[in-house]
C-alpha cells in the first residue's frame, strides 16, 4: 500500500515539475497592488484618462487562454467624498519583469 501511494506521489510530482516552464514569468497571479502599479504606469500614455486618486483596493485574478491576466477590481477615489466602492475589469500581462494594464480603466483596448 506505501509503495503505491509513493509511486502515485511521485507521478504527481512530475506532473506539476512538467507544468511549470508553462507558468509566466513573474510566476503569481497579479495583486491589487500590482494592477496599482500597472495603472499608474499606464499615466505616462493615457493622462487625460488617468486619474490620480484612484486607488485599487483588491483585485480577483484568472490566466486566459490567449495569455495575460483578466481582474474584477474594486476600487475607490480619494477625492469623492462619499468614498463609494466601484468596480471594473481589466486586462494585464508581464512585460520585461513588469505588469503592464492592457485594457481597462485608463486603458481602451486597441481595435
């Protein structure tokens, strides 16, 4: 019975080490905090669409089929007073070590 549970043990092993090289680089799922720097670098290209006071305060994360990342975030405005919760989904994908916001918020996706 050991001996079966071991060899069971072992095939799952290198199932998983088979899986890994397929995992993105960056090797997790993106955070709200990397979405908040991904939307903050996005400034650069889009500042009449940006806005400063937005501040991700979570973010739920699943891989797609095609590559990158789609996130449900919510987030609030520092400067609305009622401080009300939104929400929004958006797109990234690691580049050179970085997440970078590929549609979603300040982001229209290109056509």
């Amino acid at each position: 019975m050991m001996r079966g549970m071991a060899m069971v043990a072992g095939r799952v092993a290198a199932l998983l080490a088979a899986a890994a090289p397929a995992l993105p680089a960056l090797a997790a799922m993106p955070t709200a905090q990397s979405v908040q720097a991904a939307y903050d670098a996005a400034r650069v290209e889009n500042a009449e669409r940006h806005a400063y006071d937005l501040v991700i305060e979570a973010a739920r994360c699943s891989a797609m089929k095609a590559g990158g990342y789609a996130c449900q975030i919510d987030f609030v405005r520092r400067a609305a007073p009622e401080q009300r919760l939104y929400f929004d989904v958006v797109t990234l994908d690691e580049h050179e070590g970085q997440w970078v916001l590929l549609s979603g918020l300040c982001v229209k996706k290109s056509r």
